[in-house]
C-alpha cells in the first residue's frame, strides 16, 4: 500500500549537564527550542518565521498517590536527531499520496529524586509541531496511574478562537467565536441542554481548536494517535492565556492507567499564515502509524441513502410499538406488541429505499430501528437492550438482503448500543457473524445516551479503548465502521482504515432539533475534520421541517446550493443524501450534482478559506479526469473567486454550476437556486454569488 523513500541522520549528543535543544523544520520556518527550568521542569517555544507562536510553556505529568511526579528535577541525558521523509499511499482520502517529512529530536530526561526516565518526542514537520511522552521500560516506573497531564500551550496575546465547552460527553455543541479573554463570559451561554452536568471549568474547551492572532497567523490545538489514553480538553487561564491540558476523568476520577514501556498521544500544533494551509495540513494522519490492516481491498468509500431522516424529524419512529414488552433473559418478546403505524424500518419501505438507490446509482441503504429494544430503551439505563441481531417482526432481514442484492445494492446495518459499552462487547462476535451471514459489510455504531457502567464519560479512557476494540475486532469480520457518539478521530483511520466514517460533532440531525448556526460549516473543517473526516450527512432540500413533520417547527438554516457544496466542503468516505425520496424528487436537476461527486478523491485544492466566514475547495476524482468544487458560506452574502487553474493546460471542460439564486436567503428564500453550463479552461476565474447561508457546488468535466 505504501513506498517509502527515507532518508534518515541520527546525531547521538553527549548532552549531560546541556538544559537546551534546538529543532527546526525541514523547509526551515519552524524552529523549536527545548530547555529545563532552574528546577528542572521540562519547557519547550516555537517560532514561524522567527515569530514567537507558543512562548516558553511547561510539560510533564502529575501522578496519584505519588509525591514524585514527573514534573521536574529532570537533566537532560541523551538527545537524539533524525529526518524521515516518506511518500504513502492512503487507502482512501483527499489524495492518492501523502508526504510525511519531518525532523525529529528525542529528549530523554532523568528524574534526580527518582531515577525514572522519560523521552519527550518532538516532530517538527513543515506545517507544525507534534510532540509526546514516551515512557520506556524501567524498574522505577511500571504500572502508574495520571492523576493530570500538566502540558501547557502558552500563547503570545489575546487570540480569536472558535471553540465549544469542555464537555467530557458531548461535542455536539454550536461553535462559539470570541476572543480568549471572553471565554469565561460566554461559556454559560455556549453550554446547551444537550449538554453534561457541568463537570467541566467554565474556561475549559475541546480540541481541535481553530485560532486567529491580531496579526493573521492561524493556529490549531490538537492530538494525534489516541489510544488507551484520556482525551484532551484545554482549560485556560484567560489572564495570560495559556492553556494546560485537561485529561477527561473516568469514574473514580483519575484520568489515566499507563503502564511502562508506553506512550502518550501526539500534541499538535499546526500554524500558517493562510487559512488553506490549515485544512490541506496532513499532520495528524502523519503522526498516526500506518495501516495495520494488510488486505484493504474489501474497504470502500460509500455514498447512501437511509431510513433516517424521517425518523429525526419525528415523522417516523425507530420503535416497532409504543407499548412495552416483556423482557425475558434480555431479549423483548414481541410475539403480542400493538404496531405503532409509524414504524420506518418495514421490509416493504425499506425496499423503496433499495429502489431509489438502485435507481440513482447510490451503494448502499442505511436502515436504523430495525432491531428490537427502542422502546424499551428510551428513558431508560439498561444495558441489556439491545442483542444487535434480533429484527422487529415486520423486517425480514433474509428478504431485504436478497432484495438489495438483485439490485447490485449494499445494507449498513445499525448498531445502536445506548451507551452500553460492556453488552456491545459481549454481542459483538454474534452481531458481526450475523452481519456477515446476511451481507452487511458495514455498521453504524451509536452511543447515545450515559455511558453504562454509570459514571464513565464517552471520552474517559477505557471507554476509547471500547471504541477502538470494536474498530480492530470489526476489521477481523471485514467490516467498516461508522461511529456515532464516540470520541472525536485524531487521524487512527490511517491505522485502521475500515474506520470509515465518525460523527463526534453537531452534524445535519440537529437541523431538525431547532436548527445550527448558519456558518457551522464553515467551522467544521478547521476543528473536526482536523483529526479525520465527518459522517455530517448533508444533501437536505426541504428546509422547513414541518413540511415534514407537522408537529417539528425546526428549520434547517442553510440554502440548497450549500447542501450541495458540502458534498466537496465536508469531506468523507462516506456521504449520505439524507433526505427523504420524495424532497430529491421534487428538486431532479439539483439532485444530479449529488448522484454525481465522488467520494473518493485523487488530488484536493484549497482555493479561499476563512474560518467561521467561507471556504471554497476544488477536488478531483480518483478513477476520472472530472473535478468538483463545492462551496459553503457564513452569514455574510459575498462573491467568490474560483480560479480554474488546478486544471490540466491545453485541455477544455464543461462546468455545471449549482449556485444560489439573485434572491436566496437561508432564512426566507432557501430553495432558490439556478444551474448554468459554461466552457472552462485552466484560465478561467469564476465570479459567484453566494447567499447568507449560502454556498454552490460545480461539477467539472473535460470535453473530449
């Protein structure tokens, strides 16, 4: 899957007794500086371009129940340099090829009062800083419980940020835009009832945060590679703006159980001068290791459709009945329920589904609620629900299976596990063997609700090593993964690839919860999809939900030409047209841009972005010459600038233009939108409008 080409020096200093260490960049713009305190604490500066970014900022780990934690009385015994640069090939993304190139200095560290060691691992790439704790095998540290991670990111002023709460649960929050210094003031209102018991500072946020200096230099806080660790959250002191991280707490409190020899997940700090650097940055994946799953051939990006839509509306129910059922050894009887008359997931309507896709050329059908338990889960904790092989009696999970594949059609089967991480394990043989025996080839993974057992957050540490079970044990059955509620992905779908899609963040659902914020994906790029791509399910054409749904007064606060861009702007191995059949019906010509684009790309262009405000990305397939560019923009109407030139020289193409209408607005006017043709070349620059809330899509395709 992939070629190397490395080329590596490694310089052993006799550094004993030396407190500094310098790393620059390969392209020289980054530099690095590592130094120990009069008292020994670890501390570590960059600079771009000679200007300082993170001013000198403290690491190590505080320990519990030990009064010698690895904060300081450290001397420098070994530095170790090395350049590594290679060229791999992912098994599906934003390019057929990424390069890793970065230099590298490994700093061992000796604790006086101790004598236990730890290496602290810097890679300076050409867009940024990673750095981690390595803890090597030793007969001073072994087994070792975190009572908090002390690294700390100094910034140089009062930064721009866009950022959401702290939330040990959640990451379904609105963005909020302010400067650091007002975070405390906002944070009150930036918490929403889908929000945790506030277990969190009110100066506390999640990452990837995006940032902005007075001076235009965009910075990006994150992490890279977590595994069996706590993720990170950065509480923030706003008098001098420095951040410390903020490990989230299992059920007793303490935020980690390591053991040595092991290693701590990658920091990230990615920083540009141009906003686009930011998105084309491929730092995290970098960071990851590479594929351990040797044959990827069953893996493939997936463009969908699905019973799901009517059902967030409220239109339709995932329950099969509205009574609730005997339980007996964990499985629910239904041999006697009352049918509700509004169950969505029935062989009859599914296969109208199966119909649709095969029609418009989509892979696969998504199918939620078609397993028994739903009503006796909701309102409910019980964390035997759920058997994930048990179908409702008006799904036939045999016919549908047989159905689809008449139709050259794929399922994706749901599983749904409420939150109950330890019954999912004990099912999850059986329910992959059955998905299996039935042709599923992949699952949508849920966590909605607490996680049981009681007291766990979906972020503390054994609840990742949950998700990520689940991810390695799915690739043993050859399926991909979709994971709703988990953990935000910090790049591990280089690593395992059948991790195919992610949520982790307020995705399209919660248009129909009373709507988002107009520019939300505008945002989304720089913060979420900074670790690995999103299942945001865009493609939504009937904006007002009571349309739907009488009972739903929501509106989804988009214009139609902007679902369409988020097909380009969103990027994932994994779309959904989301609608319901009969909204794509009414509107053919523009759903044709969605039958079209690609999810699987050969090269991506970043053309204009502004955090918060637009973003304009043009890319090409993988398996055709065709390219597409999608659009999506903030609160302020404008006109973009789409320069054609990423096109090949010499050649002519026609471009399919699905803009907003003159009179679009994602409040009054969101169904307005025109489709142009024109004659491009390599020279063409493109003028479009954009509404408020608006955005476009173009297809491109050379004429031959």
């Amino acid at each position: 899957m992939c070629k190397y080409f490395v080329s590596v020096i490694i310089a052993l200093l006799s550094v004993l007794g030396v407190s500094a260490q310098e790393l620059k960049s390969p392209n020289g713009n980054f530099k690095m500086i590592f130094s120990l305190a009069n008292d020994g604490t670890p501390l570590y500066q960059l600079f771009y371009k000679s200007k300082e970014v993170v001013k000198p900022s403290k690491l190590g780990l505080e320990l519990k129940n030990d009064k010698n934690s690895l904060l300081n009385n450290f001397k420098i015994t070994e530095a170790k340099e090395s350049v590594f640069n290679e060229i791999w090939k992912p098994v599906w993304g934003e390019e057929t090829a990424v390069q890793n190139h970065y230099n590298e200095l490994a700093i061992r560290l000796k604790q006086n009062t101790t004598d236990r060691d730890i290496i602290v691992k810097f890679r300076l790439f050409n867009d940024g800083l990673g750095f981690r704790y390595e803890f090597p095998e030793q007969k001073n540290l072994t087994y070792f419980v975190v009572k908090e991670e002390r690294t700390e990111f100094a910034m140089t002023g009062d930064h721009t940020a866009f950022w959401i709460p702290g939330d040990y649960d959640t990451q379904e929050y609105d963005y909020t835009e302010s400067k650091l210094s007002e975070i405390r003031g906002l944070f009150k209102k930036a918490v929403t009832d889908n929000a945790s018991q506030k277990q969190f500072s009110d100066t506390g946020v999640q990452t990837s945060l995006m940032m902005k200096t007075v001076d235009g230099l965009y910075i990006n806080i994150h992490e890279a590679a977590l595994i069996n660790y706590s993720c990170m959250h950065l509480n923030l002191d706003d008098k001098n703006f420095v951040f410390q991280s903020h490990l989230t707490p299992d059920a007793k409190g303490n935020k980690g159980h390591l053991q040595a020899p092991g290693v701590s997940p990658w920091r990230t700090i990615i920083v540009s001068p141009d906003a686009r650097d930011i998105l084309a940055s491929r730092m995290t994946l970098n960071l990851n290791e590479p594929s351990k799953i040797k044959d990827t051939s069953w893996i493939k990006p997936v463009k969908y459709v699905g019973v799901w839509w009517e059902m967030i509306t409220g239109k339709s129910s995932w329950a099969y009945t509205d009574e609730v059922p005997s339980v007996q050894l964990g499985i629910t009887d239904f041999s006697k329920a009352k049918p509700n008359g509004k169950h969505a997931a029935n062989t009859k309507h599914v296969k109208e589904y199966i119909d649709f896709a095969a029609l418009h050329g989509f892979d696969g059908v998504l199918v939620e609620g078609w397993n028994q338990g739903w009503e006796d889960w909701f309102g409910h904790e019980k964390d035997y629900v759920f058997d994930f092989v048990s179908p409702y009696p008006d799904f036939d999970v045999k016919a549908i299976h047989e159905y689809a594949k008449s139709k050259g059609v794929k399922m994706i089967m749901h599983h749904e596990t409420s939150g109950a991480t330890r019954n999912y394990e004990r099912h999850l043989d059986k329910a992959f063997q059955f998905m299996n025996d039935n042709g599923y080839e992949a699952a949508k993974t849920g966590y909605v609700g607490n996680i049981l057992p009681l007291g766990e957050h979906h972020y503390s540490q054994s609840i990742l090593n949950h998700y990520q079970y689940v991810v390695e044990k799915a690739a043993d059955y050859k399926i991909m993964i979709n994971a709703h509620e988990a953990v935000r992905p910090t790049g591990i779908c280089r690593t395992y690839p059948n991790m195919i899609g992610n949520e982790a963040a307020r995705g399209t659902e919660f248009q129909a919860f009373g709507g988002s914020k107009a520019n939300h994906t505008t945002i989304l790029p720089f913060t979420r999809l900074i670790g690995g791509p999103m299942d945001y399910t865009p493609g939504i054409f009937e904006m007002d939900i009571a349309k739907i749904n009488p009972g739903n007064n929501s509106h989804v606060n988009t214009t139609l030409a902007n679902q369409l861009g988020l097909y380009v702007v969103m990027y994932s191995p994994l779309q959904m047209a989301a609608d319901l059949p009969e909204n794509y019906n009414r509107f053919l010509d523009a759903f044709q841009f969605i039958k079209d684009v690609p999810v699987d790309w050969a090269t991506s262009k970043y053309l204009e972005a502004e955090p918060g405000y637009y973003l304009t990305i043009a890319r090409k397939d993988k398996n055709s010459n065709n390219w597409f560019v999608g659009n999506s923009n903030g609160y302020n109407a404008r006109t973009a600038t789409v320069n054609l030139d990423f096109l090949e020289k010499g050649k002519k193409y026609e471009a399919t233009i699905y803009a907003d209408a003159d009179n679009a607005d994602y409040k009054t006017n969101p169904q307005a939108y025109k489709i142009s043709k024109q004659k491009v070349t390599n020279k063409t620059k493109l003028l479009l409008k954009t509404a408020a809330g608006g955005g476009f899509g173009i297809s491109i395709k050379e004429i031959k």
